[in-house]
C-alpha cells in the first residue's frame, strides 16, 4: 500500500530529527529509523493500531515519545502527524 505524508507531518519530521540531532549526534537518525521501522509496522498491520478518532489510528514509536497518526484510504496510508506524546493530544485533528 502506498504511503503518503501531509505537508505538516513532513515538517514535523525534519523539525523532530533536527532536534534530536542538536541533542546528541546521531540520535536524530536514531529517531529517523524509529520511525520509519514505524510506518512499516503500519504498513504491514494497518488495521491493529487503536483509533484516535473517527478517521484516524495511532501508533506509537517504541522508542521515543511520538505516535505516527494516520488514515487508511482505499489505496494509500496518509501520515497526518508525527505527533509528540507530551503535546496537546489533539492537535492534529484539524488536519483531518
């Protein structure tokens, strides 16, 4: 299934790599990889991952503290938010 990702979850990504990386070197493509080993999990198991809202699943990193929000449509996964676990929770729920 093909994956797709909103404009803003994109930026969220690089801001969070970015930030890592200012941290320690190298922890950012920690984070990078996390992620991406992430969305393979949705990939692969798209339906497991619990409902954040009517529309949308989250899965949660196991590393750091982000959840991947996403929708499933027909032909495609579309990655909504790179979300943050300490943030506001709902923040993203406009995007959808």
């Amino acid at each position: 299934m093909r994956i797709r990702y909103l404009s803003v979850a994109e930026v969220e990504l690089v801001d969070a790599i970015s930030h890592y990386e200012t941290i320690e070197a190298g922890l950012g493509i920690r984070f990078f990889t996390e992620v991406v080993n992430t969305i393979d999990r949705i990939g692969r198991y798209s339906e497991a991952w619990p409902q954040v809202s009517k529309n949308a699943r989250r899965c949660r990193t196991k590393v750091f503290p982000f959840g991947i929000i996403y929708q499933l449509r027909v032909d495609e996964i579309v990655i909504v938010a790179i979300a943050e676990l300490h943030r506001e929770p709902n923040y993203w729920k406009e995007r959808i």
